[in-house]
C-alpha cells in the first residue's frame, strides 16, 4: 500500500482503525494508569476526524473496529485495552474469592524462620495441631512441612522458641 499521501485512502480500513484505538488506549493507560476517557466509538472521532475526513463511512469504520476489538469495560463503562473479556472476568473471580477469604498481604522481611524436626510421620499432623491449637494462636503466621521437619514463620522467634521447648523437655 502506497502512503505517499496523507489522504490516500478516504478512510483508513477497520484493521488501521483498530491499531489507531490500541494505541490511543494503551497510551491513556501509560499515562493515566487505566482509561479514564474512552467509553464509546464516538469518543475517538475527533481524533480520526483530525486524520480523515468526517463522514458516516468513517464513524461506521471506527465502530466496526470497536466492535472487532471486543474490549471488556470497567464498572464505569470505559474501554479496558490491556485484558480479554476472559482475563476480566477471572480477575473478578479471583478478586471475589480474596475478598471473601480475607486475603491481606504480610511482608516477609518481618519474619523470621524457625526450624523443628520432627518424624516424617507426624508433621502434617502436627502442622494442623499447631494451626489450631489455642496456645499458639497468634504465635506464629505459618507452617510448612518441609524434608526433614517443620519451618515456621514467626515474628517473635524467641517467644515461640522458649514456648516449643517448654512442651518438649
């Protein structure tokens, strides 16, 4: 396709359009950080109509190219341009399920790490007495199993340290 003109064609192809709209959107998002003002195809005719000359063909042009793009929106109806439908709607899934789950995030820095052997036997056993046990609630903010016993993940080693030995003598 010869480009020598800037009017070459009277109105770019739905394929143009859609790469038009990408980058229009992506370019929102990298400065905004998410599209805060594109919700319709009538919301980027004033760019094509700064490139094109404005007519029906060229507006029913930048809607097929909507409508191609089949973008997701967000709950206040703009254009997501980074995500399918499909990405959408499992992060909707996963952020439903963290809410009910009560997800927060605890820093690891804060931890320390204490090690307790045990037999291979009984350390998954002993992971869910600990969990659930009332003299180590808040003691401790996790427990793996690991080859050879258990780490635990605290934030008073010491503490839990001088509690563990005083069952174990």
């Amino acid at each position: 396709m010869n480009y020598s003109s800037s009017h070459a064609r009277k109105n770019p192809s739905r394929e143009t359009c859609e790469g038009i709209i990408k980058r229009i959107l992506m370019t929102e998002v990298l400065e905004n950080g998410k599209n805060r003002h594109f919700r319709s195809a009538s919301d980027f005719m004033n760019y094509f109509q700064s490139l094109y000359p404005a007519s029906d063909a060229l507006t029913k042009q930048v809607q097929r190219a909507i409508k191609a793009l089949d973008m997701p929106k967000d709950e206040y109806g703009y254009f997501i341009p980074n995500k399918t439908t499909e990405q959408l709607n499992h992060e909707t899934e996963l952020k439903q399920l963290f809410q009910k789950a009560n997800i927060s995030v605890i820093p690891m820095e804060g931890l320390e790490p204490l090690f307790l052997s045990a037999d291979k036997e009984l350390r998954s056993y002993l992971i869910h007495v600990l969990e659930h046990s009332p003299l180590f609630e808040g003691k401790f903010v996790t427990a793996l199993e690991t080859n050879n016993g258990i780490i635990v993940y605290t934030l008073n080693p010491n503490q839990l340290k001088i509690l563990i030995e005083s069952l174990i003598v």
